[in-house]
C-alpha cells in the first residue's frame, strides 16, 4: 500500500453477476495478488474441475484464508491504482453483505454495481442500488458484464443501461453520479486495458473510472469510536479485543471505556497486521489489550471510546428510515432486530413520528398509523437491551443501523438523535 488517499469500495449486484470475478481480477491486474498464488489457484481450480474460474477461486480461498487466519488479522481485500488505495468493503457474496453494508461494517464512499449483461436488472441489483441510495453512496460505476456472454453487443449493452437507468430513475439516484462500461471481468475486457472487442464502446475503461471517484469526505474529527467484533484470549498477551477504528485515534496508554458494559482502563497495546503499533487510525483493523479487562467483562456489539468522552447509550433514539420490504406493514410496538455497527439488539418502534415525502424530505403526514414498503419515516425507537449509537449528525459512522426481521433486510435508517440513558 502507498501513501495515497485511500478509498472504501463497495461492490454490489445480484449473486452471480461477477462480483468475486470483478474483484479477484481488480486485485490482480493491480498486481495485488501474485501470479504466483494465481497461478497455483488455478491448478487447484482446474484440479476440482473448476478450471478458468480462478478469479472467482481466488476470491474464495482469500476469504476462506482469512476465516482461518490468526484471529486478530481481519483485514479486508485491497488495491492501489494510479489515485487511490482501495479497501474492497465486505467479502461480495457474503451472505451479510446488505446487513453490513448498512450498519458501518462496511461503511463504502462509492460502488461499483455489478450487472450481467446476459441477466439485466434483477431482485438484488435493486436491493443494492436502493441501499446505496438511502445510505447516501457517492457514486455509483455500473459494470455491464460477462460481455462476452453477449458477444460483446452493443444493443445488449444498452438494453441493460436503459434498465439500470431506469431503476436509478426510481430511487431517484441522479444519473448524472453513475457511470457505465461495458466489461468481461472474467476475459478482462475493458477493466485495466481497453478491450478489442468493443469498438463501438469509446468511454473509460474500469481502472479510468475508479481513477476519477470523487476522493471521500475527510474524516471527521469525532472522539475515538471502536465497535468491538470479537474478543479473544491471546496466550502471552490476555483478553484482546479486535475491531475495526471508525474514528478518532486509538493511542496506547489511553483510558477508553467500553459501552453499554460500561467497563474501562489503559491501553496496553495495540497491534495491526501482527505488529504492535503505537496507535491506530480510522479504517485499522487493531486487536488491543487494556489493563484489567477480562474476556467477560466486554463484548461483541460494545464501543470503545474515551473515558472522557464514552460512547453514547441509547434509552431511546429518534431515526429516519426507509421501508424496503416488509410483506405488510410496520405499526407501533413492532420490534424487530436492529443491526447497528457490529450489535444486533430488539429494538422496539414505540412511536410512528412522522412520514417524509421520500423525493421532497418534507413531512407528507404526522403520526401516520402505519408504514409500509417504500415509505421514508421518523420514528422513535427504545431498544430492549443496552444499546450505543450515535446521532448519525455527530458521528455517521456509528450512526446508521439495518432492520431485519424473518431473514431479511426490511429498512434501514439514520439516528437523528439519542435520548441517552
Ligand atoms: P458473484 O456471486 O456476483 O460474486 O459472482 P461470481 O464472481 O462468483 O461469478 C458467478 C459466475 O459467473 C462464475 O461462474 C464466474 O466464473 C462467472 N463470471 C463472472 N464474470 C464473468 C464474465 O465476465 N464472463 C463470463 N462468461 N462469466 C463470468
């Protein structure tokens, strides 16, 4: 990795559109895989009877090497072109994708949407864009692939464009922030070099397009906030936390406070990448230790922040959010699970507040009886067991949540403001 600004890139689109593909060939025409480890991949792959499917391969092994992997290497993929450091947010295909791309796991500047040409727009591809929409993504680079499937038409290609506009359109995304290419990531057309086969096409290549992203916002100067993924017990070292930094600095000899367990103490050290580091910033994935805690006293879901300044807990939260799919409709009282950064808590929808007229932001009507798919409302939330979050005003990044119910993603939404207990 350079010095460069770095970036977090969401890659979304229906299963089975090339996602994996994408990203395994982004890593290695950056150079960011060995073509040694590619080419070994590939005999493996070739060896199950999987043979040109490598990137895909490639792609499986790397997260299934990192399941394996010391525990507290949690890195994400990553690459550099000419302008940027990518992190890759999430594993494509992972099964909590949505979930996590909503509640800051894997909080994304910009994406890139995924459409088989040979597929066109289907359930997840909405889903996606709808979330990208609502989760206020930047912009959105649309990859037609699998070109090669549609020998490389152009009257194919734009069939899925019209579609995809289309459905932009709809979520009221402005078309104006989406760029579109027609690309085989499987064959590498149009991805790091132009392809020979899309004479017809004269627009930027993928590399090009990622190159010209707007950079991200800067980072906020918001109090150390650290949602806690796992904790574990490391032999020679004891009770190491691991998460991810999503603002501020975590410094050794700090005093931090983990909530809601509402326990704290001093940094002892703070390790990345196997290395002990003398702090960590936004984006690290760290595993520390802090003098006095045991692997008891905190927990998967709890923030860590400054003992001067401690993570808020909510008693209750007013939040905007948006209906995706729920099969009827949501009144007062319903409490379904709410996924906010990595804590999963039954929350309960005490009050319907307000709707909001999704394409105007203004009130269309005052404690609404109930809420349905597609409607944008501020409701008042009392969560059933302790809960940290933040006004997403404050600090976005802890600030957004998912609602999931009966499998699935039914909204998600933004903290306005916490009532705090
Ligand atoms: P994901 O579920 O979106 O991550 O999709 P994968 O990357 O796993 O790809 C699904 C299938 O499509 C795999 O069999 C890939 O080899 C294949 N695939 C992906 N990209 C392309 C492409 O550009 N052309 C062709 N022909 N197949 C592709």
């Amino acid at each position: 990795m350079s010095d460069e600004q770095h970036q977090n890139l969401a890659i979304i689109g229906h299963v089975d559109h090339g996602k994996s593909t994408l990203v395994g060939r982004l890593l290695y025409e950056t150079g960011s895989v060995p073509e040694h480890v590619i080419e070994q991949h590939k005999e493996e792959a070739e060896e199950k009877g999987k043979g040109g499917f490598e990137f895909a391969y490639v792609m499986d092994n790397l997260a299934e090497e990192r399941e394996r992997g010391v525990t507290i290497d949690i890195a994400h993929q990553e690459f550099s072109t000419d302008t940027y450091d990518f992190t890759i947010v999430d594993c494509p295909g992972h099964r909590d994708f949505v979930k996590n791309m909503i509640t800051g796991a894997s909080q994304a500047d910009n994406a890139v949407l995924v459409v088989a040409a040979d597929d066109g727009v289907q359930p997840q591809t909405q889903e996606h864009v709808f979330l990208a929409r609502t989760l206020g993504i930047g912009e959105l680079i649309v990859a037609v692939n699998k070109m090669d499937l549609v020998d490389y038409g152009e009257s194919e290609y734009k069939q899925v464009v019209e579609e995809v506009k289309d459905l932009l359109n709809q979520v009221r995304f402005d078309t104006e922030n989406a760029k579109f290419i027609p690309v085989s990531a499987f064959e590498g057309d149009n991805i790091a070099s132009e392809s020979e086969h899309t004479d017809w096409y004269d627009g930027e290549i993928l590399i090009e397009a990622l190159n010209e992203l707007p950079a991200p916002e800067p980072p906020t100067d918001a109090p150390l906030r650290l949602p806690i993924q796992d904790v574990y017990t490391i032999s020679g070292i004891g009770t190491v936390p691991v998460g991810r930094v999503e603002t501020g600095i975590l410094n050794t000899g700090d005093n931090v406070s983990f909530q809601p367990s509402d326990v704290g103490g001093e940094v002892k050290t703070v390790e990345m990448h196997h290395e002990e580091v003398p702090k960590a910033e936004p984006g690290d994935n760290v595993g520390f230790n802090v003098r006095g805690i045991g692997k008891d006293d905190i927990r998967r879901g709890d923030v860590c922040g400054p003992a001067d300044d401690p993570p808020s807990v909510a008693e209750t939260f007013q939040a905007q959010i948006v209906v995706m799919q729920h099969p009827s409709v949501i009144t007062e009282g319903y409490t379904p699970v709410f996924h906010a950064h990595t804590a999963q808590v039954a929350c309960t929808i005490e009050s319907l507040d307000q709707k909001i007229d999704p394409a105007s932001g203004e009130v269309a009507e005052e404690n609404p009886d109930f809420i349905q798919n597609g409607d944008a409302a501020v409701v008042t939330v009392r969560p059933q067991k302790p809960l940290s979050i933040e006004p997403s005003g404050e600090i976005p990044e802890l600030g957004s949540f998912a609602i999931r119910d009966m499998g699935q993603t039914i909204a998600a939404g933004k903290v306005l403001s916490v009532n705090e207990r």
